[in-house]
C-alpha cells in the first residue's frame, strides 16, 4: 500500500510541476492567473512529495485533494482563456483523484494496521 501511496502522490507532484509551467506554455493572459497556477502547483508538488516521504501520513493528500476541487472551480469564476480554463479543470480533476485514492489507501493500511486480536 505505501507503494501505491507513492506512486500516486508521485504523480501529483507532476501534475503540480505542469501547473506551474502551463501558465508559459499555454501562454496566460493574466498575471493573476499565472501566479495562482504557480502557487497552486508549488504547494501541490510540495505535498506530493511530504507524502512521498511519508506515505503512512494521509493530510497532504486531503490538502490536494481540496486544492484539486478549488482547481476545478476556480476557472469558471475568472475571466481567462479557453487554453488555461480547461488545463486547470484538467489538471484539477487529476490531482482531486490521485489526492483522493493516496488518501484513502492510508486510511485502509491504517485500519488493517491498528486492529489488535482480542485477549
């Protein structure tokens, strides 16, 4: 299970190595935009890699997991171009599911550690 863990929280760290440079490839129209796919992708990768580092301690993943939602949200709230709109929902729909299943694999790994036969 910690291999999963970190195999999926290796994959966020490179959906947030692509947030933070989708805003240069796809060419952002909007400074504020543009910084909030960098800052968004930083604080991804960062938990992506707390998580790596530590796959038995599932917060991280909760954390991308709201950001991953916020991903997909935020788009349809701010004026920006068809490009950059569909890359976030893209990419926030995948680091809300690979944020989701590294948390609950945890979860799982927990239960079954933590359970003592009985006296």
């Amino acid at each position: 299970m910690e291999g999963q863990a970190r195999t999926l929280s290796g994959l966020n760290v490179l959906a947030g190595i692509w947030l933070i440079i989708s805003p240069f490839v796809l060419h952002y129209n909007s400074t504020g935009n543009v910084w909030q796919e960098v800052i968004l992708g930083i604080v991804v990768g960062i938990l992506g890699l707390v998580r790596m580092a530590a796959p038995n301690v599932s917060w991280p993943s909760w954390i991308n997991l709201i950001i991953g939602v916020w991903m997909i949200i935020a788009p349809w709230t701010m004026a920006t171009t068809t490009a950059a709109k569909w890359s976030e929902v893209i990419t926030g729909i995948v680091v809300a599911i690979l944020a989701y299943s590294s948390g609950t694999i945890t979860v799982e790994s927990h239960s079954t550690h933590h359970e003592h036969p009985a006296h």
